[in-house]
C-alpha cells in the first residue's frame, strides 16, 4: 500500500527545467584542506509529477563537455580518461526507480551513470515550493542533494601529497537547483 502525500500547490503533469534558474554542481575535497566547486553548464531534466507525489519520475542529462570548475586546464584534465572520459562518455545521466517519504523528508531514488559505470543512488529533496510567474507558467523550485564515492564510478584518479594524503578526495556532493515549469 502507498501512502498519498499532500504537498501545498503541487500539480500533477510533466514539467521542464528553467536552465536560466536552474543548477547542476558539485564539490569535492582538494589538498585535504579546501573544496573545489564546479558545474555543468550544460544539463536537461524532465518529471513528470503524479497524482500522488510518490508516484513522480525524473530523467537527467549533463554533458561532460560543460564542465567549469573556473580553470581550464582543470576542466580540460577532468575530460580526460583520468576522470569522465567525455569523448567516450559524454554524458552523466540519471533516471529515477522511486520516490519516497521517510520522517517529513522526500528521497529520490535511482541510478546514476557516470564514466559508463551505473550505480544507485538517493538524492535528499528539498521542495521551494511552487508560484505562478509574471508570464503565466506555474513555476516549482526544488533542491536535491547526494553524496557518492567517486571511486565507484570509475573516476579514481588521483596524486600523493608528499605530506600525506592525497590531491582529490574521494566524497562528491552533487547539488541539483532546479526551477521548473510545468507543461500546458
């Protein structure tokens, strides 16, 4: 049995992302002291929204290509084999198995793919809430959060620190903002 969960102004349908107020980014640990934060700029999603919240999809797309970390020579070496391989595999993708509603939190499910290397993953759902804006399309703002093992994906390079330790952590935050507008 699914428990229906009821979420103010929600709407049922399909929506797509508002790229000019939507954000795909990432952190991770480098030198073991500071955290170097990047983005792809290019990106894609589509939901679409059950009657009950529970029941939602969603499928991700972001091209490796885009990635800035504001350096490029970084960027160009995160193209690389040594990291994502983006002319082999171009994009990261990520496509839901299941929504759920545990202790007053939304977690999203699913399988994420990087470098070839597919993998489940539980996104934390943060909900902004939904507006009409000043053009007529009802709006919904949304932030969802990971934490995954780079490793785990294949992207495990990395240089010793000759006092210990090593260049790139291992833990990467993936932070998705997301405003969408839903489809008429």
């Amino acid at each position: 049995m699914t428990d229906t969960i009821t979420i103010p102004g929600y709407k049922a349908g399909t929506w797509t992302i508002d790229p000019s107020h939507s954000e795909v980014s990432f952190s991770v640990r480098h030198l073991l002291i500071s955290k170097v934060k990047g983005t792809f700029e290019k990106f894609d999603a589509t939901f679409t929204t059950g009657e009950n919240p529970l029941d939602s999809t969603v499928t991700a797309t972001a091209e490796v290509a885009s990635i800035n970390t504001k350096d490029e020579n970084r960027d160009g070496h995160l193209r690389t084999n040594d990291f994502f391989d983006a002319p082999t595999h171009p994009e990261l993708t990520f496509v839901s198995t299941g929504i759920r509603h545990e202790g007053g939190d939304f977690l999203v499910d699913g399988d994420l793919t990087i470098k070839g290397v597919t993998k489940p993953v539980t996104f934390d759902l943060e909900f902004g809430g939904f507006q009409d804006d000043l053009y007529g399309n009802y709006k919904a703002g949304l932030t969802a959060t990971a934490k995954i093992n780079r490793n785990d994906f294949g992207v495990n390079w990395n240089a010793p620190l000759e006092t210990g330790g090593v260049l790139v952590g291992d833990e990467v935050t993936i932070t998705i903002d997301l405003q969408a507008a839903l489809q008429k």
